[in-house]
C-alpha cells in the first residue's frame, strides 16, 4: 500500500466513531451547512474529544461538523454542501505548523475560514524545547491570520499576542470545552474525594520529577487528613502514571479509576470529586466546567492562558515553582475556599457558556447567508 492510501486509511478508521447515521442524512439531503473541524481529534486524548463534541453538540448543532482531513463516503457526500466554512478549532494550534499548512492549503483554494476557541502556543515556552521543530512560523501564521474571516481565542494571552502582532478585532471565548454539560453531582458521604490528575504530551516546565514528588506528599497528607484519594486519566500516558504513582503512594486509600477515552465517563468521574488537582489543561477546564473546585500544576503557558480568562490565576501552581510544601498549602487553601473558589468558578463558565452560544448561533446565522464578514458580535 502506497503512502498516499495508507494516509486515507488512517483517517477512514481515525474517525469512524464519529460518524452518525443522522450526518449521512443531514449530508445527503443537504439540510444543514457543513463545518470543516481543524484539530487534534481521534487520538483518545479526552480533552481534545471534549472540545469536538462541544462543537458538535452543544455550540453547533444546527451545522453538519466533521474533521477537516476526514476520508469517507461521509465527507465525500458534504463535499457537495454549497454551504462550507473551515473552523480552526480548540486546542493550542495557532504556532503549530500542521494546522498552519492545512489553513494555507485552504486559502490557496479559496475558501473561507474562522478561528474559534483556539489558544496561542507560546513561542518563549517552546524555544526552550528545540526538539519540537513543528512550532514556529509566526510571520506565515500572522499572514493567514489576517485573512480570516473572524478570529476568538481561549484566553487573554493569546488575544495579547495577536493584539501585539497587528491583528485586530480578537475576542475572547474561552475554551469551548466550558460548553461541555456537567454530569449530575454525585451525592457524597462525609468523606471528602480529592481527584489527582497528572500527564503531558509536552514538556514540563521545571521537569517531571519534582511534580511527582509533591504530588505523592500531597496524596499522603490528604489520606492522613480523612480524604479519599482517585486518580483519573484523559489519555493513556496518564493512566501509566497512575499506575507508578500508586507504587509510590504504596496505600490502598489511594484508588485509580478506570480510563475511559468517553469525555461522558470522565465528566461523571468529576462528579465524584470534592476537589480536583490536575496537570493536563483539561483536567484543569472539565473540572471547571463541572464546577468542582481545583488546583492546576501548570507545566506551560497555556494553562496561566485560560486561567487567567476565568479570572482565576490563583489556582495556578507553576510546575517550575513547585514544592510539597507549597503543593499542600496551597490545597489546605482549596479547602478553606471551597465555596468561593466554586462560586466564582461557576460564575466565570456560565459566563463563557452564554458567550460561546451567542458567538456560535450568530456565525451560523451569517454563514447560513453566506455573508461571514469582519468581526461578529
């Protein structure tokens, strides 16, 4: 099998579970306008699955959403929509080359495009990682940028960066994934349940090993205190930490839940929780988004980003920073703050929720007259 077909039977299988009988339906009697999705997507990481199903089921529904590279009869049947619009979506993208050569390919065709959700990642951060090549590229991005038809991002860093660099009328939506529906609460015991999250595909500002260490202080301290401890995974790599976490801990108070790639699964696990203290940035916004107070070991940059757009900085502990003594002050804060820290928490998502949905109807609505020009409301 040449490249060219292994590349088309990847992304005939990557996707596979995405696709509904009411999309062929929607497809083949053209009743809603397509959306190409841009990201990462079909890797069982949840976090990026979160921000899809976002897309699709909560900010888009009355549009027919599927990834942009997909390879099937289903994107062969939209190809035909007259009604198309490319959404660079959530995610860090924007400094990333792949998604940077998919929006060119789209340009060079003429065809429209919009950034939605999207987070900057943060050259300075990566500079210092010179073994990621595919990062880079500003002026080219800035180039592309400047065509697009509308531009939201996550957070205020990445606005700031864009505002810096010349490109205007930037909103900030926050992360889609904030639109994600919580599960219902769990009805606890007295016992109070602090959920622990760790793993990256990136690298870790200040490195692995002293995060490690101040999160085994911190689930001892937390056992010692009456607390139930689980451990849950949003990808693979997680659950492998878990598992040597748990070696480490060596205490059977300390549990690993199951991973599950189903972003429904997750949300009824943080349901569970009292508190959250996660590394991955959505461990960081599905706690939010579930209203549950948390603490975010922030390993770069982009974690502050969406931190900072729901006001909440303080929950930030940079990894480069951190000590179990200032892990387990900061949670013995949590705990004292819990109802602040939810209130506000809740407060900030609700805002986002209301934002996103206003943002997305108003673009399918200028999409469906195909008159997606300058910045919406």
């Amino acid at each position: 099998m040449g490249l060219g077909l292994r590349l088309k039977w990847d992304r005939l299988n990557r996707y596979r579970y995405l696709r509904r009988a009411e999309d062929y339906r929607a497809a083949l009697l053209r009743t809603k306008p397509l959306l190409t999705y841009i990201g990462w997507l079909g890797y069982q990481n949840v976090g990026d699955e979160a921000l899809y199903l976002a897309f699709r089921d909560e900010l888009f529904p009355d549009a027919l959403l599927q990834p942009y590279d997909d390879f099937s009869a289903l994107s062969c049947l939209s190809g035909f929509s007259n009604e198309r619009l490319n959404v660079l979506g959530g995610g860090t993208l924007i400094n990333v080359n792949p998604y940077l050569l998919a929006l060119e390919k789209i340009r060079a065709r003429g065809e429209r495009y919009v950034v939605w959700g999207t987070g900057v990642a943060d050259l300075g951060y990566w500079s210092r990682h010179p073994e990621h090549s595919d990062r880079g590229n500003s002026e080219r991005w800035l180039s592309i940028l400047r065509d697009a038809q509308y531009i939201g991002v996550r957070g205020p860093r990445s606005a700031a960066w864009l505002t810096e660099n010349g490109i205007t009328g930037v909103d900030v939506l926050g992360d889609p994934a904030l639109s994600i529906r919580p599960a219902a609460k769990k009805m606890q015991a007295d016992t109070g349940v602090l959920g622990i999250n760790l793993g990256s595909h990136d690298p870790v500002s200040g490195g692995d090993e002293n995060v490690f260490a101040a999160v085994v202080a911190l689930i001892r301290h937390a056992l010692q205190r009456g607390f139930k401890v689980q451990y849950f995974s949003l990808h693979a790599i997680d659950a492998e930490i878990g598992r040597v976490l748990q070696a480490a801990v060596a205490s059977k108070g300390f549990e690993l839940l199951p991973f599950s790639a189903s972003v429904t699964e997750t949300m009824h696990q943080l349901a569970g929780f009292d508190y959250v203290v996660g590394q991955r940035l959505h461990a960081t916004i599905l706690a939010c988004a579930q209203g549950v107070p948390n603490l975010s070991l922030s390993y770069q940059p982009k974690c502050l980003d969406f931190l900072e757009s729901i006001k909440q900085s303080q929950l930030a502990l940079p990894t480069e920073e951190i000590t179990s003594v200032g892990l387990i002050e900061q949670f013995e804060w949590l705990v004292q703050s819990r109802m602040l820290v939810c209130n506000a928490i809740i407060s900030e998502c609700d805002r986002f929720r209301n934002l996103q949905r206003m943002n997305a109807s108003a673009l399918l609505t200028r999409h469906k007259l195909s008159s997606i020009q300058g910045v919406l409301p």
